[in-house]
C-alpha cells in the first residue's frame, strides 16, 4: 500500500538524522534543566507556602515532599506535551528537506492523491510522535519510582497512552498546517527555534497560566495545546493532589488546580473532559483539511 510505504519511508529518513532526533529532544532538556535550577524550587515553595497558611499540626517535611512528588509530575505531563510537538516538528520537517532536495516535484507528478501525501507525513509523526512520548513516561515513571513516589495505576497509563494519541495527532495536524507556508531549511530553522520557545509557554511549564492576565489566558485557552496539556495534567496529579492538600479545604486545590493550568475554565465554569477532548479531535481534523486543500493547490512548476 502506497500509504504505509510513505510512512517507512518518513520514519526511516527521520531515525538515521541523529542530530534531529536530539534537537527534537533539545526542548525537553531546556525544561528539565531549568526545573532543576530554578522553576522546581519556585513551584515547590509556591505549594508548601500554600500549605503553610493552614498551619496547626501539619507536618512540614511531610508537606514538601509531597509539593516535589507533585511539581515533578506536573512537569512530566507538560515535557510529554511539548514532545508531542517537537517529536511532529522535525517529523514533518522532512516535508521541508524534500522540498529543498528536489524530491517533493517527484512526489507530485506521481499518481499520489493528496491526502496520501499529507496523511503519509501526519501518520509518521504521529507514530514517531506516540513512541517517543510514551518511552518519556516510562523514564519518568522508573525514575520516580527510585525517589519513592508512587507509580500510576494500570488504568492511569492506558489514559495517559490515549491522551498522548490525541495531543500527537493534533499536534501533528497543526504542525504540518504550519509548514505548509515554510520552504526553506533556514526558515525551518526558524520556525522551530519559535514553536519549540512557544510550546513551553503554551503548555504552561515556563510560567503556569494562572500567572498571566486574564485576556491572554482566555486567548491561550483557544489553543489545542492547552486543553491537551490539561488532560494529562489531571491523570498524573490526581492521586498526589488529594494527598498534598489533605486537611485543606477543599476550595484551596480546586483554586490550585486552575492556577497551574490542572484544570481549564470558561467564565468560572470547569470545561469538562468530553468538550476538550471534541476540541483536540476536531482542531486536528480541521488542520488536516486545511492542509490538503493547500496541497492542491500547489503549482508544482513554482517550485
């Protein structure tokens, strides 16, 4: 089938690149470098000075090691989030590469439909996309498994694997929507430094949505990114939220959750599971239309 032969080929090209695979991987280590320096400590003080208005019997050791498990988990669900866009990036970005070599005009004069075309890249990154994001998960897991905290439930990591589905495939969707309008290796280049700067923010790792003005939020909000982030957020911090804010009323989490981008709200309304998740699907399949209609109209002689 034409199709799967497209896909090989994509995740042939991209796994041989060495250097894109890193610098698809350069993102993640931006963020863990900077939780460990700065953001970690920031996050954790935040939620055990929150703890610390309660006062009374709390135990205070208890109160931060608990404010680590939490912030180290937060922060895994935003890195697999910003993989999921990276990863799609470089992925896609072979579209580009084609392009510059020549080898895309071949692709057009082929009897290849085009939404072969554009599913053949989509399809890739996506598998490459899932792949890489679940084997994050699992270094995660294992590596807070030896800083003694608590590994997901059996039916917690078959979420987190759907939801990883969903945020690629949008990702990818949007992604190539994106580089459609991109011919140019150093204009790749520079739209990746931008995405890879802006997914952080989006994903609210840099700086927790709570933090910004009310009408950058609510434009934030429209981004699918958001609302995927979102949904890992809950599965990975729903067992150590209850544990962290235990005795604390139960106003203080639901106000802590939104402000760390856990839960996301429409005028003070909780946006529910169901609505996000017809976002994600149907923003994807409104990038891909959009993307084959583009295709189409494609002059292959300007190129």
């Amino acid at each position: 089938m034409l199709l799967l032969r497209l896909i090989k080929r994509n995740i042939l090209v991209y796994a041989r690149d060495k250097s894109s695979v890193f610098f698809s991987l350069l993102a993640t280590l931006i963020i863990l470098g900077l939780m460990v320096v700065f953001l970690g400590k920031m996050n954790v003080d935040g939620v055990v000075d929150l703890l610390n208005q309660f006062g009374g019997t709390r135990d205070t050791v208890a109160d931060r090691s608990n404010a680590q498990q939490l912030v180290m988990l937060w922060t895994l669900a935003g890195i697999v989030v910003v993989n999921s866009v990276t990863i799609t990036l470089s992925m896609i970005g072979i579209m580009v590469e084609d392009e510059t070599q020549k080898r895309l005009s071949s692709f057009y004069v082929s009897p290849v439909s085009r939404i072969t075309f554009v599913l053949g890249y989509i399809f890739a990154a996506i598998i490459m996309g899932v792949i890489i994001c679940s084997l994050t998960v699992v270094i995660g897991e294992v590596y807070f498994f030896f800083n003694g905290v608590a590994l997901l439930s059996l039916e917690q990591m078959g979420k987190i694997l759907f939801f990883i589905l969903l945020n690629v495939f949008t990702s990818s969707s949007m992604v190539f929507l994106i580089l459609n309008f991109v011919h140019s290796q150093g204009a790749l280049s520079g739209i990746g430094t931008v995405i890879g700067t802006l997914v952080g923010f989006f994903a609210g790792i840099y700086m927790p949505i709570g933090m910004l003005p009310t009408k950058v939020q609510t434009v934030i909000k429209c981004f699918p990114l958001v609302h995927g982030s979102s949904f890992l957020r809950e599965i990975f911090t729903q067992d150590i939220l209850v544990k962290t804010f235990n005795n604390c009323p139960e106003q203080i989490m639901v106000d802590y959750k939104k402000y760390m981008g856990i839960t996301i709200t429409y005028q003070d309304d909780v946006i529910g599971g169901g609505i996000k998740m017809a976002f994600l699907v149907i923003s994807g399949m409104v990038f891909i239309g959009i993307s084959v209609i583009l295709q189409k109209r494609r002059n292959v002689m300007s190129r």
